[in-house]
C-alpha cells in the first residue's frame, strides 16, 4: 500500500530583487521573500502519490487543489511550511501544518538546528539543489528566482517543467530518507541521520 501523500511546489508569478540588482524593465515585482501576500502564485504541481498521477494548478483550476489537499493524510515538499503553505493561504488554499512534512525542516532538525530561527550562516547550504546533487549527482533543471520573470515573459512550458521537477526530486529525496534513513550531507563527506516515523510501515513499497 502506498502512503496517502501528496508532493506538491510552487512558483510564484511575481519576482523577487536579490542584493545587489535593479529591477528588469517589463518585470512585476514583490516585496521580498517575505511577502507571501502580493507574490501570487504562477503554477503549483503536485504528484498524487498513492495514485501515481502527476497534476498542475494555474489560476483556471488552482482552487481544485484544496480538494486534493483535503483527501491527503500529508503534504510533503521542501521549505513548504515557511514559504508555499504562506504564499498558498494568501491565494485561498489552506495546507494545515498537522498535515505538512517540510523535508527541509528534517534535515534542519536532524542537524541539531532550529527550523524556526533561520540563519544563513549556519542553515544555508541545504537546499534542494544541493542536496540532490550530493545524493543524486545531479541538482534542480532551473533557478526559482528565475522563474517568475520566465514565466511573465511568457515562457510557460518551461517554468511548469521547472516546477514539476522540483516535486520529483523532493519525492526522490523523501524515499532515499525513508528507506535509508540517511541523507548525504551536501556540505560535508559525511550522513545526516533523518527519521520519518509516520512512514515506516511503507518502506517496502519504495
């Protein structure tokens, strides 16, 4: 039996000005990171997990996926608690916590960090992409900063691809902690130890 779970990622539709940079011509922007409010929301997809079916959410269907939500025993991405689930709720989608796994979150505990107090010091250097190319050998098909500006210019296709990326590796990185109960630390040669408890059971289906 697989888990009842659902990977899920977003990318918002407007960009975001990193340190240092001025803003494109043509280009909408937020307000920062923080601004889960005015960010919107370009694509959300999803991989319904015990179905084994791939979904995408736009503006035409984005409020089809609380369904989706409501019928899943978890939700399962990577820095979803503190970005997508805040970005989400502003666009009228609710992903309770109670049932939200934030793998970034793991690997932040597993290291003896505080997952509410980020400091990039000390919590910056495992994101996905750097955790699957440790692990993997290979890291994300694109840059999420790059995303919102991609997709105003109209390059669809290629921020949903992007998009949909991102949930299969979080669902590979989600299976190499299930069944090996270990992540390649992707600063160091070392492991991280990670344990998932409410998944064990489904270890044999992995």
């Amino acid at each position: 039996m697989k888990p009842n779970a659902v990977f899920y990622d977003i990318e918002i539709e407007k960009a975001i000005l990193g340190k240092g940079q001025s803003p494109i011509p043509g280009i909408e922007y937020c307000a920062g990171f923080d601004d889960h409010a005015n960010a919107g929301v370009s694509v959300l997809c999803a991989y319904d997990f015990a179905n084994e079916l791939p979904l995408v959410y736009c503006k035409d269907n984005l409020a089809q996926f609380q369904t989706l939500v409501e019928r899943a025993d978890w939700l399962i991405g990577f820095n979803n608690l503190r970005f997508d689930n805040q970005v989400l709720r502003h666009n009228g989608i609710n992903v309770p916590e109670e049932k939200t796994v934030d793998l970034l979150r793991e690997i932040w505990r597993a290291e003896g960090l505080n997952p509410d107090v980020f400091d990039p010091r000390t919590h910056g250097g495992y994101g996905l992409d750097m955790v699957c190319i440790a692990n993997f050998g290979s890291g994300k098909t694109g840059n999420g900063a790059l995303a919102p500006v991609e997709w105003q210019r109209g390059q669809i296709g290629k921020v949903i691809s992007y998009c949909h990326s991102d949930v299969q590796l979080t669902a590979r990185v989600w299976r190499r902690i299930i069944n090996l109960g270990e992540l390649k630390h992707p600063k160091t040669n070392g492991t991280i130890k990670i344990e998932l408890p409410q998944f064990n059971r489904f270890k044999a289906d992995q």
